[in-house]
C-alpha cells in the first residue's frame, strides 16, 4: 500500500595472508574493502514517506603476531600483538518523495557525509596447561574520529526550509582490559569467567533522528562484560 521497499547492492572483497617462522611466530594479515548503494522509498502515506538514497564505502586492515613458549612440560604462555585499522565512509540523502517521479523540485530533507576512522591495537598474555586450565589478560586502545558535515534543512517561521550547514567532528579514546579464566574439572564440565570492557558506536543508520530528521549527534555507548 505504501511503496515501501529497499534495493541495495553491495560488493565486497578482501585478501588473507598467514605465515609461521622459523622461530615459532604465527603472523596473520588482512584486507577487507566494500561498496555499497542504497535506494530507498519507505513509504507515501500522509504520516510517513520519503525517498532516501544511501552510498558507501569501506576498508579494514588487521595484522596480528603470536609468539608460543613451552614453559615446561606442562605450561605455555603465548603472546599476542594486534593491530587493526577501519575507515568508512557514507553519503546520505533524503527528500520528502522520489524526486524520479515528479517534474517539480522536491524538498530536500538532508545531504550529509559520515567519515568514520578508527585505530585498535592490544596485547595479550595467555597461560595455559594444555590440559584444563587457562588464563588470559589483554589491553587494548581504541581511537575513533567521527566526522559529519552536509547540509540540513530546517523550517523558519514562516515553515519555509532553509539550508543550515552541518559539521560536527566527534573523537573518542577507550581503553579496553579484559581479563578471564577457564577450568574443567572433568571431560564434560568447563567452568569460566571473563571481565571486560567495551563501546558501542553510532551506524549511519542512527545518524539522522526518525523523527526530527535532524542529526542525532549520539556519543558512543559503553559497556561493561561479566
């Protein structure tokens, strides 16, 4: 009844490298890129319609080393390095109808671009006997800048839309400790416990709020795991 639908395509493509040296070291590599569009008419009901089209793209980059240490017979302790690094970014627009269908000039909601980059690296120790205890503590950082600049429209007095310029750059640094154990005392029981922390970021799809059609500006959400 309402002509609500979304058409997307998107495309993805990425390369793995694994290699274990002479001295026991495993190092791991990767990439990961994609693209993706958006066509979006959710609706041309009197209370909730609109045309939006959405773009974008993305890559990732993660690289690890892992070094394992015979202790004694019993006893290993590995060490962990990881490095990893995203970058994405989208284009958002929306009207109040499908500017495809109508020879008239369609107002015009929104035009924003969303750059997000991030950086995590951590370390790890891992204690382990092989047979049924282990242990495991890791710190990690993670850097995030959040930028978002375009263009919204917003209602004068006389419920004319008006354009308004958008920039708003949001950064963020987290620490991230996790500490956990697991022990089985026999075959078939395994007892563990873990803490740690985390966050939660904004998607392109909380950027604009439903309801005001303005940019939401939502900080990131932390967490805490136990």
């Amino acid at each position: 009844n309402y002509n609500a639908h979304v058409n997307r395509d998107r495309f993805i493509g990425g390369y793995g490298y694994e290699k274990t040296t002479s001295s026991n070291i495993e190092l791991k590599a990767s990439v990961l890129g994609r693209y993706t569009t958006k066509v979006n008419p959710y609706g041309t009901s009197n209370n909730y319609k609109g045309y939006k089209e959405e773009n974008g793209m993305g890559v990732s980059l993660l690289a690890s080393a892992l070094k394992t240490k015979s202790l004694n017979d019993s006893w290993d302790l590995q060490t962990e390095l990881s490095l990893m690094h995203l970058k994405d970014n989208n284009n958002l627009a929306e009207w109040e109808s499908d500017p495809s269908s109508l020879t008239l000039v369609v107002p015009m909601r929104y035009d924003l671009a969303f750059d997000a980059d991030q950086t995590f690296a951590s370390t790890s120790l891992i204690l382990t006997n092989n047979e049924n205890l282990r242990f495991e503590a890791q710190i990690g950082v993670n850097h995030r800048n959040r930028l978002t600049e375009g263009i919204v429209f917003i209602e004068d007095s006389l419920s004319v839309l008006q354009p308004e310029d958008y920039n708003v750059d949001k950064n963020h640094t987290t620490f991230l400790p996790r500490i956990g154990f697991s022990y089985m005392p026999t075959e078939s029981v395994s007892l563990f416990g873990q803490f740690s922390t985390g966050f939660s970021d904004p998607t392109a799809f909380e950027l604009v709020d439903n309801e005001t059609l303005l940019p939401a500006e939502l900080d990131s959400e932390k967490s805490v795991g136990q």
